[in-house]
C-alpha cells in the first residue's frame, strides 16, 4: 500500500514540476478562460506514463470546479469556450471540446459552436479518449 502511495506522490510532485514550463506557455494564466485565479496544473486524460506539457494545462479555480464538477454554474461564462476550442495547444482543445459538449446538452449557442467546429482523426481520438 505504501508503494502505491509513494508512486501517487512521485507522479503528483512530477505534475506540479511543469508548472513553470506551462506558466510560461500561458502567461500565468489559465489556458481556457485566461483568468487568473489560482492557476494551478491539471493532467489531461488519458495521461501518459511520465507527465508533460503536452498532457497538461493551466487552469484556474473556476475551470478547475467547472471540469470536476458534474452540473456546471454559470453556462454563460462559459461563452470562452468559443475561442478555446480553436487553441493550437492540444490538451487545451481538448478540455475545451470536452466541456463544451457538456455545456451543448442545454445551451444553444454552445451546440452551434460545436457545428463549426472540425477535428482531425487523431485529436477526434483523443477527445473521445478520457
């Protein structure tokens, strides 16, 4: 049991190593809605075996709670989504792709963000993959 702990440490403390990296490719801010509060690293599923900055993101407290979360607040300060889908940074498409699927159930504007928008096979895959 120690062993499995002791490994859940090592990878946590591997993730929070790329903050300095990911704080410098978003600015200190949070990749999805450039907000600032409290940006902090998250994996992106399906992870890797080692951590990287090509699986991670930075996101802030009230991304964080919207991506943990399973009934999401304020859909309309989701309305970023619009603009983060189209990121040229993988693991923030995605995320974003995800969430904005969740928010299409019940919002229009959202549903129709998701009709324009076009996928390759391999981020398609990786979207679907979590």
């Amino acid at each position: 049991m120690a062993r499995g702990r002791d490994a859940s440490q090592a990878r946590k403390g591997a993730v929070a190593a790329l903050g300095k990296g990911l704080s410098r490719r978003a600015r200190s801010r949070c990749e999805l809605c450039a907000g600032d509060q409290d940006p902090r690293v998250i994996e992106v599923p399906p992870t890797e075996d080692e951590p990287s900055e090509d699986a991670a993101i930075l996101a802030c407290l009230l991304c964080r709670d919207d991506l943990d979360s399973k009934k999401l607040g304020d859909l309309g300060r989701l309305r970023f989504l619009e603009t983060a889908i189209w990121s040229e940074t993988p693991p923030v498409q995605v995320l974003a792709v995800r969430l904005l699927r969740r928010v299409a159930e019940s919002e229009d504007w959202a549903r129709e963000t998701l009709d324009g928008l076009w996928l390759d096979e391999a981020m398609s895959a990786r979207v679907d993959a979590s």
